[in-house]
C-alpha cells in the first residue's frame, strides 16, 4: 500500500476517559465557534486526510505554503489549512494555552494547542493561493469574509460533526486501505468531483480503469457555491451510473468531507496529496480541475505538477484532455483522438447543464446518461418543493 504523504497516517481523536477529561475541563479555556468549513478541516485533520498536518498552520508553516506550497519543512502543501479567530478574543487567546471550537450551535468540537497568533494580508494571500483578488471569485469571497487573525496548533478532535445520510459512504484513510487490500487492488485511481458524473467524466474514468485495478470515486460533500447541484441529490446520481454502467467489483465510492476552495491548480495538488492518503496510488486531473468561472487556464491545474518531482508527490496523476461526444466518431473522444470540428461536438458548459436541470430540461443523452438526469431532475425538484 503506498505511503501516506509525510511518511505517517495521522490520528487526531481523542476516545474513551482522555476525551472526558477535555470536555470537563472545556470551561477553562476560551471557545470560538468555526465555520462549517473549518469543522470539515478538523475532521480532515484529526482523520488523516490532510497527513502529515497535525492541526491548523502556525505562522512559519503558513507563510511557507502561501509562498512556495511547502511546509516550513520542505514537505509539498499547496494550501494554507487556517483557523480564523476573531479579534476581540485575540488578548484571551494568546493567555490560554488551549481554546475550545464548537460549531454555530454551541456543540464542542475539539480542543486546539495556542501555539502561534498572527495576522495575515487577506488580499495578499488571495492573489498567491487563487491568483485573484477578484471577491467575485467564490474562494476569495470566503476569505474576505473571514478575520485576518490566525490561530496555529495542533488539535485534537472530541466530537464529530453529523454526516447524516453520508454516513453510509463515509470512510476515512484507514478504513479506504483496509478496504482497498481486502479487495486485492494495488493500483488505485482516484476521482474528485462536486458535480454529476456526465459521459465526459465515465470516458476519462473507465480509459484510466483499463490500466489500473478499481476507481475510487470520491465525491467532495462539504461546502460549495450556492449554485453548485446539492451534494444529496448528486451521491443519488452516483449511485445509479455505477450501479446501471460500471463494474461492481472495481468501483468503490466514498464521501470526501473538505470543503471546496476552487483554488485550481493549487486544489488538484491538495486533491491528489489527500486522495494518496486514502490509498490512491494514481489520481485524475482533467479539464480545469477545481477551477471556477475564467479564473485558470484549461490546462494549469496539469501543468503545475512539473513543478515538484514525482518522490515529492508520490502520487502518479493521470492528465487527460477535455472530452465530448462526436456525432461524426459516433462515441466519445477527445482533442487527441478526434479528427472532426467543433460543430461536430457536443459540448455544454456546467452552468447551461445547471440551468437545464433546475428547468426541469433533459441534456442530450450524448452528454449525460438520461437514468443520471431523471435523478438529478427528481432531486432538485424535490428540494424546490420543501423550500417552498
């Protein structure tokens, strides 16, 4: 089974009689409640999937990864992983040695060690990590509207937050191993995805499951743009494609509980280095990965991996080009493999697809599986009604 990143799988939750002591004695220290995207990085971090990180950056670890997407250690991190805490604790903070998250209702989370409080430059960290300042872009809108204050240390996990229906599908590193061994699969590929599975997508996965041993389809649940398909209704519709045109024994689907950043080339490194610690020995990078609106170029989010050896990776990406139905090959294709121009394509941006799809509009069956699309028709509609 490969490595995980760092060299160590890392566990960060406390059980049993330790994990009592911490919630009798929570009412000493300050608390701070965390936003959802927050709790899913705790939960990331106590878990392993952000191995080798133990809790939220400290400040010489923050300004390594924001400048040259390295812990201060020299180990590859492409993202900074903060907790933002507001200013009027600052000065109740820095005397405590520890300080109490809770999530927006009051219930405590875990417990983080005070080791570094520092201020950072929002708009400077926005045009390092998203290439923008633009608060149009969804990442940097987030992180605006967050304080400036930073609090790094290691944490400790003493609750978790409710999966509710996902329970079903969510595994952490561990248990994607175990999983991964008993089936007897070696070479794994991984797949992250926040929206539907179109044809697009089941080309690229299934010509990578010819050279490897099962796909791990991995779906991102944690938050994402407004406008993005609800991650309910999408798990419903990765349900029916692998059940109606994938093979059982080599498909694994699990939940990925992080938040979406849409940080593009930056995301699909962290998205590779998380899925390595699921077990993933190859992961794939297609079109625009994590991108949003016109934000990166088609192909950065490839392009950025020259610039760390494979050793430091560890994962092997597979690249693949932007893929489509050709009425002319009569099947799908990409750039590489097709001769025929672009009238011959069929081809729709996700925010068309959108747009047909909360009308209640059937895509092309060229481009989606029409069983996908009565799901995603079903759900939406269905989410309609009860906001209504």
């Amino acid at each position: 089974m490969i490595a995980p990143h760092g060299g160590t799988l890392i566990q960060r939750r406390l059980v049993g009689k330790e994990r009592e002591k911490w919630l009798e004695k929570a009412s000493q220290f300050p608390r701070i409640s965390v936003s959802e995207v927050t709790a899913a990085d705790l939960v990331c971090i106590a878990t392993g999937i952000f191995s080798p990180l133990t809790g939220f950056l400290t400040e010489k670890d923050y300004y390594a990864v924001r400048d040259d997407m390295r812990l201060a250690d020299g180990t590859v991190w492409s993202l900074p992983i903060t907790l933002p805490v507001p200013f009027e604790q600052e000065e109740a903070i820095r005397k405590s040695s520890y300080v109490i998250l809770q999530d927006s209702q009051e219930n405590i989370l875990a417990v983080v060690q005070v080791e570094s409080v520092y201020q950072v430059d929002l708009v400077d960290e926005a045009k390092r990590v998203f290439g923008t300042d633009d608060a149009k872009h969804p990442g940097v809108n987030r992180l605006f509207n967050q304080s400036s204050l930073y609090l790094g240390g290691e944490i400790w996990l003493l609750n978790e937050p409710d999966l509710g229906l996902f329970r079903q599908y969510y595994f952490e590193p561990a248990e994607t191993r175990e999983q991964f061994a008993q089936r007897g699969w070696k070479r794994i590929v991984g797949f992250q995805t926040r929206n539907p599975v179109h044809r697009a997508h089941e080309y690229i996965q299934k010509a990578a499951l010819e050279t490897v041993d099962g796909l791990f389809l991995h779906p991102l649940i944690g938050a994402t743009k407004a406008d993005d398909i609800p991650a309910d209704v999408r798990l419903r519709s990765y349900e029916v494609i692998l059940r109606e045109y994938y093979p059982k024994n080599r498909t694994f689907l699990g939940v990925f509980p992080a938040a979406m950043r849409y940080a593009g080339p930056r995301e699909a490194i962290f998205h590779a280095i998380a899925r390595k610690n699921y077990g993933c020995t190859h992961f794939i990078v297609g079109r625009d990965h994590a991108g949003v609106g016109n934000y990166y170029g088609t192909y950065d989010a490839q392009k950025i991996f020259d610039r760390f050896t494979a050793e430091e990776i560890g994962i092997t990406p597979l690249f693949f080009e932007h893929s489509f139905y050709c009425k002319r090959c009569a099947g799908m294709a990409t750039y590489k493999t097709c001769p025929h121009t672009k009238e011959h394509h069929v081809i729709l941006s996700g925010t068309k697809v959108r747009q047909m799809l909360y009308a209640g509009e059937m895509p092309p069956p060229e481009f989606s599986r029409p069983e996908v699309v009565r799901v995603l028709i079903d759900g939406l509609r269905r989410k309609d009604t009860v906001l209504k």
